[in-house]
C-alpha cells in the first residue's frame, strides 16, 4: 500500500519561485512591473535598458519619489508595499501596483539590483538579491534622485522556465509591446528604450492633443491617427476619450486594439465586447476595429484584484458599463458623414465631441458643418421623399405592412450644379457621369469621387428604416403555439430577471420551470424567425454580458436585407439630378461610409494623386 504523504509548509524560496509563476510570465512581465512601480512612484521620465531580449538584462531607472534607506530590504520581501494600508484602501486602489509581491517573485528567479535615493537625501543606496538570498546589508551608491532595478539573468535558477523562454527577436517584441501599451496611457511620463545598447524609442512628455496624437502616430503608425476619430464623452458619471479606427481601417486580426481603465491597460471580455457592439453593421466580416480608449470611472466601482496578471478587471455595474462604452463608440461612429472631415487626432483637446444623448432622428435631421449648409443651397431630390428619383416603394410598401405609414414631405429638385470650389462645394462635390451603371463619378474641391451607388443607397434606405421604426413602438405577434425552451438555471434566472428588458424589445418570456423558459410573443418583423434558436442567443448574452442585442441585431439584420432588395440596382442609369440627390442625403445619414454589410460606399483620389499617375509636375 502506498504511504500518503504528510502535508508541510514548502521553503520560503520554493513557495517565491511558484509565487514568480503567476507574476513572471517571461521577460515582458518583469518589465511590466517594473514600470508600473515607477509610474506609481510619480516618475517623470522612465528609461529601460535591455539586453538579449531580457534574457541577460531589464533595467528601469526613473526620477520618481525614490525609497528611503531603511524600506530598502522590505521592498525586496512579500506582500509589502507603501500603496495601501487596509481593505478599504484595496478597494478604491488608483495605484497599478499594490500587491507588494512583484519585486520578490522577480528576485527569487533572478539576480536583482536595486539603487535607490529621495530627494531630500545626499546620496542614494543599494540592496541586492540572488534567488532570493540577499547579499549583504544596504550600501551607499552614486545615484541621482529616483529608483534603478537592475534584473540580471532571468530563471537563472529554474532552468525549466528558462527552456521555455522563445528567441532574443520574440522576446524582444513581447517587451516592446508592453512598454508601447504603457506609453500610451501616460502621455505625461518621457519614456526611452535601449536594446543591447541601441536606441529603440525616444519618446517625449506629451501635453497637448497635438503631441498626443504624434505618440499614438509614433506607436501605432501615421494611418491610424490619419484614418481615426477622436472622441471625448462623459455621461454615468464615467467618461471615454481617445481614438476609434474608422470602420475602413478595420484589421485583419485584433492587434491594434488598446483600452484603459483608470490608467490600466486591461484586455476585458466585457469591454471588448462593448466596442464591437458599438461597431456593429459597419465592420465587414471577420474583420476587427482599431482603437486606442480610455475609460475613466469611480475607483471604487472597479475591481481590479480579479485577476493575477492583473489584465482583467470586475466592474460593479457591469452593464452600465458596456452600454456606455457600446454607446459612445455607436454615437462617434455615427456622427462621421460620407465626405466629412473627421478629428483624425491632429488637433488639440477642445475640437474634441462632446457627450450627448444617443436619440433616434428623422431622416437628415442630423447634419452639421458643410454638410448642412450644402444640403440648404443645393438641395436635390430626397431619395425617401420622392420615390421618382430611386426606387424605395418596394421596402417601404414592405415596412408599411408591419409598422404603418411613414410621413413624408415634398422637396424642391434642383440639375443645375455651380463649378465646386473650396468654400462653396458640398463634401461630396456634384455628379459628372455614371461609369458602367455602378459607379458615380463626382467631382470636389479635392478631386474626384468614386460612389458605389448600391452601397450608398442600400445604406441611406437602411438607416431611414431604422429611424422610422425606432421612431414607434415595436409592434409584437403573439405565437398561436407558445415555445417553450428548455434552458439551464442559470439562464432561466436571468431570462426573469430582465422580462421587463425584453418585452420592451417585443420578445415576451416567463419563467414555466426552474430549467424552463417559454416564449410567448416575438416581434411582428421577425415572424417566421427560428424562436428557439433567438431565445438561447439572448440568454447567452445575457448570462455572459449582462446585456443583449440579439433581438435588436435582428431586427436590423432583417431591415438591412429590406433596404437591399429595395435599393437601386447596378446597370441602372441614373439621371444627374439623382446622382446628386445620392450624394446630398449621403452626406446627411449616418455611418454612409460603409454599406450595412460593412464595404466602402466612397472613395476619394486627390488631385496630387491624380497628378502622379500621370507624372504632372515631375
């Protein structure tokens, strides 16, 4: 018979070394830690030097606050820290770092170094460690004021970590990740990166929106900036401000994807969740946004213990959260017009957007700047007021049937079209000719525009639609058979737990059993909709995200497939007074950059573009 084993407490060094498993990952966690504990120690300026990918070296020196002589052995043990004192202070904690167990998990899997002086003394001293073992009592050393750690053979002690250690170029990039995800949430703080004694990134204290845009250009690339909108908004006592990637510079993968809460950059379901929903039938398929947000709330309503990396927050109001993020991304979006000029970043802090309720309006209600006054000198034909223009009889005769009828008003066609110039040219300028029946050739104060006229006019019919339907109540068709659904505990609670929610979507369930939910009303558009398969998709969202937008997406889903049966068709000739009666209400609706399957409606080429292929000026 085999002897059980007794249970005993493990050596101090081996319990560190399992404790330096959750913390030190690979070099990039070292770094990570270490410049969170600058940043905490108010640091004006950071520099990292590293050496073999941080194999052989990571060293952080800063100008921060620095650490009296005596807290020197006691920064290198466990659970210390200068960042909190109680529960109530871990529970509104501001600071990156309060766990007090970095700096010992990173010593006892290497050879560690640290120098450290405050301002108010002479001269700085130093303490250093070796798996843990200190060596020796603190010594004096030359320093200037602030803090230097000097790691030094990382897993020089466990040399199964070390085999799993990927090349010096891998490594490398990892930590060059993490310090650009830093550099962009302290604009504030200088920081500089040196590998194997080569000058990496030199970047300068940003203060201003101008330089803050030149950093996110310098890390994330000039066409991000170029290609963003810059968005500032404030409601629920939260605010998120920074730069959401036009749906035209969406990515092939999720690597261009940065988001802060409260100065920490987190990777969170919840909110990665949010911004797509925010870009939501303007994102082609498959394809992933771009953005660099920050999120900015009440401390106390985040938890920010929940996870041993630390990459992965809690919020209190979890749903307030994401709609509020859902929201502000949709609202930003929405307010780009086919044509526009958008903040792109390279303007300071006051041109930024301002927070406002997310209503829904009538058609054109919402224009502004060129637009607006573009739409008063040179109204066209209203492509939903006069159905001799562009065919919409078809999807609204279709949408009458369900909701009742639209209003409609008359309004004046005008053919002729003045000469654009730069102060008098609508965004989109004024139709010259049809290329093949597809394609709208126009002409601006910038250069030629090229419209595809279906995406254009299958996104103009879409967004009328949603606006009138969002603009009564949604109308509901009572299952003559009731469909009842066998689903888990956990989603029959929630399905109780926001009936309310959902009736007000048109989708009415109760509760039949502990595992048993029935479905008793859909809504009227969605008649001959698989129920079973829409209840479970809600129930999903609502047990993972608290929130669902499941009905709604559908509802869209089938008023995107109306607009794109009604809108006109390739091959079809268009006269010019309609061309420009495209172009006119694509200035005037939302998101017209992109058709509702997410596919540029325009592009333009400038006349330095033309100019080049034809060699002019050369």
């Amino acid at each position: 018979m085999t002897q059980l084993a007794r249970i005993q407490l493990l050596p101090e060094q081996l319990a560190n070394q399992i404790a330096a498993g959750e913390v030190v990952e690979r070099p990039a966690s070292v770094l990570k830690e270490l410049v969170e504990n600058s940043l905490d120690a108010g640091a004006g300026r950071v520099e990292v030097e590293v050496e073999q990918g941080g194999m052989r070296l990571i060293q952080v020196r800063d100008d921060g606050g620095g650490i009296v002589p005596e807290d020197l052995p006691l920064a290198l043990g466990r659970h210390a820290t200068s960042k909190i004192r109680s529960l109530e202070d871990l529970e509104r904690v501001a600071s990156l770092g309060f766990r007090g167990e970095a700096l010992a998990s990173i010593g006892s899997v290497s050879r560690l170094t640290l120098t450290s002086r405050t301002p108010d003394t002479e001269q700085a001293w130093m303490v250093a460690c070796e798996g843990r073992e200190p060596l020796g009592a603190p010594r004096p050393a030359a320093h200037p004021p602030g803090t230097t750690i000097a790691v030094r053979d990382l897993f020089f002690n466990t040399p199964a970590r070390r085999k799993f250690l990927r090349t010096e170029k891998t490594e490398f990039q990892h930590l060059q990740e993490v310090l650009k995800r830093i550099s962009l949430s302290r604009f504030d703080v200088a920081f500089a990166l040196h590998h194997n004694g080569r000058p990496v990134h030199v970047l300068r204290a940003a203060g201003s929106g101008l330089e803050r845009a030149r950093r996110v250009a310098l890390l994330c690339g000039e066409s991000f900036v170029d290609q963003a909108l810059v968005l500032d908004l404030e409601g629920a006592g939260m605010r998120l401000w920074g730069w959401a990637g036009l749906p035209s510079f969406s990515r092939s993968q999720a690597d261009l994807q940065y988001f802060y809460v409260n100065g920490r950059m987190v990777r969170d379901k919840l909110i990665n969740h949010a911004v797509r929903h925010g870009y939501r039938d303007v994102l082609y398929h498959g394809r992933h946004p771009a953005f660099v947000l920050f999120l900015e709330l009440d401390p106390r309503l985040v938890d920010v213990n929940a996870h041993p990396a630390k990459h992965e927050v809690r919020f209190r109001e979890s749903r307030l959260v994401h709609d509020f993020v859902a929201r502000s991304v949709a609202r930003v979006l929405g307010e780009a017009r086919a044509g526009g000029t958008h903040a792109g970043g390279m303007v300071e802090a006051g041109a930024e957007l301002t927070a406002a309720p997310a209503e829904p309006t009538s058609p054109g209600a919402r224009l502004s700047g060129d637009s607006a006054v573009a739409a008063q000198r040179y109204a066209s034909v209203s492509l939903l007021r006069d159905n001799r223009a562009l065919p919409l009889a078809e999807p609204l005769a279709a949408y009458r049937a369900l909701g009742g009828e639209l209003p409609v008003e008359a309004a004046p066609a005008q053919e002729s079209c003045p000469a654009p110039t730069a102060t008098s040219a609508p965004p989109l300028g004024y139709a010259l000719a049809q290329l093949h029946g597809i394609y709208i050739l126009a002409q601006n104060a910038h250069g030629l525009v090229l419209v595809d006229m279906h995406a254009a006019h299958e996104r103009v019919v879409y967004e009328r639609l949603k606006s009138a339907h969002a603009a009564r109540a949604v109308r509901v068709q009572p299952l003559l058979v009731p469909v009842a659904v066998h689903v888990s505990a956990r989603e029959a609670q929630a399905a109780e737990e926001h009936a309310a929610e959902l009736a007000g979507f048109g989708l009415t369930l109760t509760r039949s059993g502990p595992e048993h939910i029935t479905a008793r009303e859909i809504p009227a558009l969605l008649a001959g909709a698989d129920v079973e398969a829409l209840v479970r998709d809600v129930l999903a969202d609502l047990v993972a995200h608290g929130t669902s937008a499941r009905v709604q997406s559908s509802l869209e889903g089938l008023l995107s497939t109306m607009a794109c049966h009604g809108s006109v068709r390739a091959h079809r000739t268009l006269t010019v007074a309609e061309m420009n009666a495209l172009l006119r209400d694509m200035e005037a609706t939302e998101r017209s950059g992109q058709c509702n399957h997410g596919r540029p409606t325009w592009v333009q080429l400038g006349l330095g573009e033309l100019d080049r292929l034809f060699l002019r000026g050369r």
